[in-house]
C-alpha cells in the first residue's frame, strides 16, 4: 500500500513531554513530504498554535484544529471548512459551568477567550497561562462570558472545561450530554471538550480526502487519546503510540513508540517506508 497521507495529533504524538518534536520525527516528516506524501496535523488546539508547529515543520498541508471544527489552509489562512456550535448550545454551556463553578474557556478561529476572575485564579494560570502562551494566541479576558456571547454572538468553535475533581467534571459532563446537537470527546484526564454535534478529527480527514481524491486505504493517522477515536473510522491504518491510553491502543492497527522515543518517526518508518 502506498500512503498519500500522513495525519498526526499533536500532543501526546507529534510532541513530546517538552511540547517538542524531535530531531528523529523531524527528518522523518521531511522525507515523507520529500516523498511526495502530504503531512497534516489534526489537533485539539486552537489554530495559531497548530499553525506554529506546522510552520517549523515546513508543513503545507491543511490544518485541522479545534478537533475538526475548522480546517484551514496553513499558506494563506484560507477557511476550507468550520463547523461552529450554535449560540443557544453556548449560552446553555456557559450556564451549566456557572452552575457548577467550574473551569472553562472557549475558542473561535484564532482567540482565546476566558473571564478574567477564571483566567487569574492560581489553579487555571497553572493549566491555562502557559499553554496559551505556548500557542502563540490572542487571549480575550471577558467580564462576564454569558453576557459577551449573548451580544457579540461571536463564533465559537470549542469549549474545554476543566477540574481536577472528576466528580464534579463528571456532573457537568452528564449534563452537556443532555444536549443533543453537540458532541463531546477528553483529550486529558481531567477535562472535556465540546463542539458542535459531528465534529470530529476523523469528518475533517474525511474532508481533506475528498479534496486531495485520496482512498481511504492510501490515510494513515497517529494519535494518543480519546479525541483521536473517530480517526480510526476515517483513516485506512490507524496507529497508537505506546503512551497512548488503552481504549485506543486496544483498537489500533499497529502501536508504535513512545512520543517521547519519537514514535511517529518510528511507526512512518515502519508502516510507510517498509524499513
């Protein structure tokens, strides 16, 4: 079989621990493009920061961020498809996180938004602060979320709520999950993720096969957790890192490394170029 493309997660698999790519996945991704094989990462992150990484990757490819809301072209920024959630599924959203008093931010194509009271307590700058510096993004401190949704009715692409209290997240997960036109997936232990119904990796790779008129057979996709699951419907040949979790592991054509061993380096050698 010979793949036409080469779809990558990004943390947890393109990154490593150091929220790195290494020198050996590096080299790797560049013999793959050299090859004539696209390279296209799919990730949960907000554009910007997809974007960056694709950049120093010298990745051309499409972008799928926000795990499949939008895909854009990474040369000119160019919108080939977005999915955003409905107003009234956000204002219900932010609802159910104030009921709760619970953590969350949201994204629209390039800016980070978040209330300040959420964005300087001790406990969220600790998840959030450096990640969005990470991400190279616009952070828009609100006042008051619901009120800025209600008037602005900006665009809005995901959700990510989280809490180290999986009581409490599971609480807010069983009511989000009331709301039929909106679809939920966990990239970590200790959060959730909400888009609107459909939204997936996997219908945005399906997305890019019809434009590039490629099979399924000729997609192969690397992943970690539980955002990646729908890719093993979209992809010919799905593999799973080592430190992936076991749900995808147990479904995966083939596990490769660690990412901190570059594991996707090691599972395009294998799969792809039959070293």
């Amino acid at each position: 079989m010979r793949y036409k493309l080469i779809v990558v997660d990004m943390d947890g698999t393109l990154l490593n621990s150091d929220h790195e790519v290494g020198e050996e996945t590096k080299k790797t991704l560049k013999e793959a493009m050299d090859r004539d094989i696209k390279v296209a990462i799919a990730t949960g992150r907000i554009y910007p920061s997809a974007k960056h990484y694709a950049s120093l990757l010298g990745i051309s490819t499409p972008i799928i961020s926000c795990n499949g809301a939008i895909v854009k072209e990474g040369m000119d920024d160019k919108v080939l498809f977005c999915d955003a959630m409905r107003q009234e599924d956000v204002i219900k959203t932010i609802e159910i996180c104030k009921e709760y008093d619970i953590h969350f931010h949201y994204y629209d194509d390039d800016v980070f938004c978040i209330e300040k009271e959420r964005y300087n307590s001790p406990q969220f700058q600790d998840w959030v602060f450096k990640d969005s510096l990470e991400d190279h993004m616009e952070v828009i401190l609100l006042d008051d979320a619901l009120k800025y949704v209600k008037e602005k009715k900006n665009l809005v692409l995901k959700f990510t709520i989280m809490d180290d209290d999986d009581i409490k997240l599971k609480k807010v997960w069983d009511e989000v999950a009331k709301m039929p036109t909106v679809e939920m997936a966990r990239s970590w232990h200790n959060n959730m993720e909400i888009m609107n119904k459909d939204v997936s990796k996997g219908k945005a790779i399906e997305a890019l096969g019809k434009r590039y008129n490629l099979k399924k057979e000729e997609i192969i996709a690397f992943g970690d957790n539980f955002n990646d699951v729908s890719m093993l419907d979209y992809a010919g040949t799905f593999v799973a890192m080592e430190n992936a979790v076991d749900y995808l592991k147990e479904r995966a054509d083939y596990i490769t490394a660690t990412n901190d061993d570059n594991g996707v380096a090691k599972g395009i050698r294998k799969i792809v170029f039959n070293e």
